[in-house]
C-alpha cells in the first residue's frame, strides 16, 4: 500500500470535488455582498467566516479551487501537447539541426520565467486568467520538451527500436508506437508535479493582479486583498494558504508515489 499515493489523491480529489460541486452548488453566491456581516470568523452558518465585504469565503475557497485547478490543467495540457512531440522529434533527430533548433529555443523559453512571460503578455492584452494559462503554458513547453527528450534518447538504442528501424518504420512511426508508450510513465509523473507548479504560478500571477480578475475568486487574489487585514481578521489569509499549501502538498504526494508505483526500478528495489 502506497500511503504517499493515497494520501495524495485523496487531498487532490478532495478539492478537485470542491471545484466541480461549485458549478453546481455553493453555500452563498460567491459574489453577493453583505457588509452587516464582514469579518465574521468561521461560525455555524459561514462554515469559514467571511471576508472583508461580507462574502463567504468557503464558497470563494470552491470557486477559487475551480480557478486555480481549471488555469493550471489547460496550462499543463498546453505544455504536454506541445513539448512532447517536440521531445520526440528532437530526439529522432539527436545530433541534427531540428534538434539543436528545439534546444536552443528550450534555453530561450527558459531564461525568461513564467511571471516575466505574463508580464510580457499583459502588457499587450491586459490581465486575466486566459493570459496567465498561456504565461503558465509556454513555461511548461520547455520542462516536458527535454524530459521526452531525455528519456527517449535512452530508448533509441535498446534492441527493440532497432528492429522497428530494421522493419522499415520511420522515425515517426517509431517514436509514436514504440517510445511514446515507454515514457508515459515519467510524463505521467512529472504532469503531476507540473501540475502543481502550475497551481502555485496561479496563485502567484493572481496575488500581483496578473491572473483571474474580479469577480471571479482565486486563491492568489485573495491572499492579496487579505495581507492589509491580517492583524484584523487572519483568517482572510490563513484560510487561501492552507487551501494552496494543501493542494500542492497533495499533488507532490501523488507525484511521489505514481513514481513509486510507476518506476520497476522501486518496485525492485522494495522487494
């Protein structure tokens, strides 16, 4: 029993819930207002209190759940879709100038961080939370570009890829049949643990105004509008973070023990 994998999944699933019942349910509109009842600690009616404009922060929590999850699924989506055949490619061309062109354009994605690309596009279509997936999305192109990459290299000379040379497939042919296939598991792993990067870029784009603007909730946004209140109510802080700090920590956990249950080389080793 992998208790990393199951602890893991159950506090992801645990708020991936939490944003899909938000569609269809929250305890108060997340949006409505109520000044009579700012600053409420967490009570019988607010399950978490409320914050500073008398809005329900466990429906924020879900809302903002929903936000954060759905910015950084389409952004890992947008890495995986493009890095990974850009990874096989690259590695069907090792030595050649299609490799070295996908290369150098990595280094190049790489020397500017995600918060730098958003500020870039920003500055260009305003704020919001399509800029931010798209900042977040470009920077995981690079990340699983060389991971492809680097595990197919090791692939291309085992036995059984020379027998599909020999065979007659093309590199193409190759590269989707038979690596593909053997380096699903490290992608399957490292989407995880890019998924909550993904996660923490968010809240990170969202605290400084860059991500998903008022009056859609985000845990990032509401770190923000919290850290003048702390002294007055620390919940309105507490109670994002421990969301985020949860998210990521379930994330990475799962991470931990898909790599665990994935690798042959653990499973040996724990036998």
């Amino acid at each position: 029993m992998n208790r990393n994998l199951i602890l893991g999944g159950a506090l992801a699933c645990f708020f991936v819930l939490a944003a899909l019942v938000s569609f269809v349910w929250t305890p108060f509109d997340y949006t409505a207002m109520n000044i009579p009842e700012k600053f409420q600690r967490p009570n019988a009616v607010h399950w978490l209190g409320t914050d500073h404009f008398g809005r329900d922060i466990f429906s924020m929590i879900m809302v903002g759940a929903r936000t954060s999850i759905a910015v950084a699924l389409v952004a890992v989506s947008i890495g995986i879709a493009i890095g990974v055949p850009l990874g096989l490619t690259a590695a069907a061309r090792k030595g050649g100038w299609i490799d070295e062109i996908i290369m150098r354009g990595n280094d190049l994605v790489f020397a500017f961080p995600s918060l730098v690309i958003a500020i870039l596009i920003t500055a260009v279509f305003g704020p919001g939370a399509i800029n931010a997936i798209i900042a977040i999305g470009i920077f995981n192109v690079p990340v699983f570009a060389r991971i492809t990459r680097g595990a197919a290299l090791s692939l291309w000379e085992r036995e059984f890829i020379m027998a599909a040379r020999v065979a007659g497939k093309s590199a193409a042919r190759i590269s989707w049949e038979h690596i593909l296939p053997n380096v699903m598991n490290l992608l399957i792993v490292q989407g995880t643990i890019q998924f909550s990067l993904a996660i923490l870029a968010e809240a990170g784009l969202s605290y400084i105004g860059l991500g998903a603007q008022p009056p859609i909730p985000s845990w990032g946004r509401m770190l923000a509008d919290a850290q003048t209140l702390v002294a007055i109510a620390p919940h309105l802080a507490m109670i994002p973070g421990i969301a985020i700090i949860l998210t990521v920590l379930g994330l990475n956990l799962m991470g931990d023990g898909l790599r665990d249950l994935l690798d042959p080389r653990l499973r040996v080793a724990r036998t």
